[in-house]
C-alpha cells in the first residue's frame, strides 16, 4: 500500500467526494486552530502525497501565526473541481494547481505577485505578460528509475547510470541482467497518466519547439510516424515493455506491486518520476537508487537530461469573496514556504520535494530527488510542455494501453495519436 493514503481520506474530503463541494469558503473556518487575528485562510491541495503532511503543519502554523488555516483536497480534476468552487462563489484562498491551470485561470483569478522576495531566487515561476502569477511549490522531473544495487548483484559490476545513453546501451544492459538471471529486469506502470501525460508527452517535449511540432501533426505536414524523435523513444519503449515482468498481462499490473519489485531489487528499471518515492519508500526499499534520462537515439543531447521543471503552482484568489486580510496572510505562508527555515524544513524534510528556489540550501533525502537535484543544478532539465488537453492523457493513454498490451502496432498507434490531434487543442499560454 501507498504510505500516506490513508490518511488522506479524512472526514472532510469524504464529505467533499460525497457532496461534490467542500464545506466553508475563502474566509471560512480553520482546520490548524483558532485565529488570534480573526483571519482564516483556505488552501486547495492538489498533490496527495502531501495531504497527510499539510494538515499537521497547518494546525502547528495556526497556532504559531495567529492566522488560521484549512486544508482541503479532492481527487476530482484540479480544473474541472475549482470551476465548481468558482461557479459557487466559494474560491480557496490558495490553490495548488498545474502548470496550465494558471495560464487559464490566472488572469481573471489570480493575483499579482511580481513584487514578493521569493521572485528573484527560482527560476520556476509562472509569469503572464509582466506579472507573476503562479508560485512554484518544487521541482519534479521524468525518466528512467533504477535499482543500481539490483543492477550490481546481478552483473558484478559497477552501474554507472550516465553510460547508458543509447537504445543500445540500454538493451545491452537488460541482456547482461537477463544473463545474469534476472529474468525479466523491467517494469511498466499501465497508467494512462504515466503512458500519455509522462512518457508520450516527452515526443513533444523533447523537440525544439512543441508547438511547432503539434501543429504540424494537426495540418498533416509532420506525420507521427516518421518523425524521428517519436521512433526514437519508442524504440526505448520497447525494449521496456518486452523486457517487463508483467509482459503477458501488461494491463493489470498494480503499480504498487511494480514499484514495490523495483524497490526491493526484483526489477531494475521503471519509467517514471521521483514522485514515486512516495511508493517506493513504503517497501524495503534499496538504498542506491536513482534515476537517468530516457536513453535513445535522436542524437540532440536529450538522452543526457530528465524532463522537468516546476511541478504544481499556488495562485492566490483575486475575487470579492477574499479578503486584503486574507491575501495577504496567503502571501506570507509562501513567503514562510520559501524563506523561512521552517517552511523550508517542511518542503524538503516533511514532504520530501525538491526545492524551486536557490536559497533553499538543505539536503534532498531521497534519491529520486537527489538524482532531480543534480540535474537540475547542472541545467539538465528538458522543460515540460505544460498546454496539452485535459483529456490528452486519458485518451492517448488509452492509445498507448493498446500498444502496451500488444493490440496494435506502432503505426497504429501514431494513427491513433494523429486522430486524437485532429480534433485537440493546446491550452492558452
């Protein structure tokens, strides 16, 4: 089981996923106490790994701020939830959303930023013209997980993850594992959200310019499948699903199980993000582990970087219904978030994420986020595409399902792919 999840299904958010909204308001009551001011604020959560860790130090901030403090989160879409809230005159104070949801929403709903101190140290920030919009809460990034002492019992020999550049250094990797004897060295998450919002969204990133290249497949003058970069991931796909354990019932693998075998050295490689850690660390995990961009042979360096950047952003409310009080109690919290070693502490420590701003200095505690780090302190970052659809990753996820389990082939999914674009559009920025 996911450590945390528990947890997260608290009375309140069994109540929103019952009623569809959430009790209380933008200057409704406090979850982390009382409010010695008389100023409450609410704060939308959109990353479950860290509900759990948000409640707690929003009743010790209450108590230590005087400012009272409610948190709140939903699995429902983060777009599809705060239109509800909108449309009921019942905005968060705060919310956390993606990346697109502040191009979307920011202009109408948000408010501006630019002056706040932690502006000038984190290079993550979401402006929209001259203004600052969105506040960065870390940095995640995607690629290729691996168990290196799995990898080092096996073939005797020390992993180095930065050897393995190409598609055939990673197919001559697995066969030394399966020489070995580790029968099937890979593990593949069924997820649509992993296939289509992760791995399939790094064929656009992964060019120079992704509105360019999706544009081109919407007029017909690029076509999917013979584009390089979508051939060259791939064939790195590839060589993950036929060596994955769960090769003849590829769809029903739990993912709890898959990271639970890569955590304790059954498997040795899983795509993914260091999110994960939130899984993996619930298992007897390895204590080498980390993680390196997706190999393959496009031959632009890309093979040499995660895919990453910001991940998850607050905006404050702009509305009426909130405050000058309660904007800005909301923007000290960030600032307490940013610059204070308190806030720092929580981000890192307590909720083990990767760190947006340079004047955060403290050490990352888990791998996957040390390897994160280390990419991006070396600006080895491929940015995320952060416009695709909302319905992008269930339907090509559902694509890209079929080409997991084997129902159709390559050309079949860029066709599948090609269709989905037909009909699509990027979201504003």
């Amino acid at each position: 089981m996911k450590r945390n999840i528990k947890k997260v299904v608290t009375t309140v958010v069994a109540a929103v996923l019952t009623a569809g909204l959430m009790a209380g308001c933008g200057g409704g009551g406090a979850s982390g106490g009382s409010s010695d001011s008389g100023t409450n604020i609410t704060i939308f959560n959109s990353k479950m790994e860290i509900q759990s860790q948000l409640e707690e130090k929003a009743a010790e901030y209450s108590e230590e701020k005087g400012v009272g403090v409610e948190v709140y989160y939903s699995s429902d879409t983060v777009a599809a939830h705060l239109a509800t809230r909108y449309s009921s005159n019942e905005p968060y104070t705060l919310s956390m959303v993606d990346a697109k949801d502040i191009y979307s929403l920011a202009e109408e709903h948000a408010v501006d930023l630019t002056g706040e101190e932690w502006v000038a140290n984190t290079t993550q920030a979401i402006s929209i013209g001259d203004k600052v919009y969105g506040f960065p809460v870390c940095i995640e990034a995607r690629g290729i997980i691996y168990n290196a002492d799995a990898i080092e019992k096996v073939t005797g020999e020390a992993f180095d993850p930065k050897s393995i550049k190409t598609t055939e250094d990673f197919q001559a990797i697995i066969d030394k594992l399966i020489a070995g004897g580790m029968a099937a060295p890979t593990g593949v998450m069924k997820e649509d959200w992993s296939l289509a919002a992760h791995f399939l969204a790094e064929v656009y990133e992964q060019h120079d310019d992704p509105d360019a290249f999706i544009a081109g497949i919407q007029d017909g003058s690029i076509k999917l499948i013979d584009d390089e970069k979508f051939n060259a991931l791939m064939d790195t796909f590839d060589v993950l699903k036929d060596n994955n354990y769960a090769k003849d019932a590829a769809i029903s693998a739990e993912r709890e199980i898959t990271e639970q075998k890569l955590a304790e050295g059954e498997i040795a490689f899983m795509y993914g993000g260091n999110w994960d850690w939130a899984v993996i660390n619930a298992y007897d995990y390895s204590e080498n582990m980390g993680m390196m961009p997706v190999p393959n042979d496009s031959g632009d360096g890309t093979n040499e970087k995660l895919v990453g950047g910001g991940s998850k952003y607050f905006f404050i409310d702009s509305s009426d219904k909130t405050t000058p009080e309660q904007v800005q109690a909301a923007k000290d919290f960030l600032n307490w978030l940013a610059n204070d070693e308190e806030g720092q502490a929580f981000l890192v420590n307590d909720c083990a994420l990767v760190p947006a701003y340079s004047n955060n200095e403290l050490p990352v505690a888990d791998p996957l986020g040390k390897s994160v780090k280390e990419y991006a302190d070396a600006d080895a970052l491929v940015a995320n595409y952060n416009y695709l659809p909302d319905d992008h990753y269930s339907v090509c996820g559902a694509s890209m399902q079929k080409y997991l389990a084997g129902e159709i082939d390559r050309a079949g999914l860029a066709d599948e792919i090609t269709k989905y674009w037909s009909t699509a559009q990027v979201g504003a920025h």
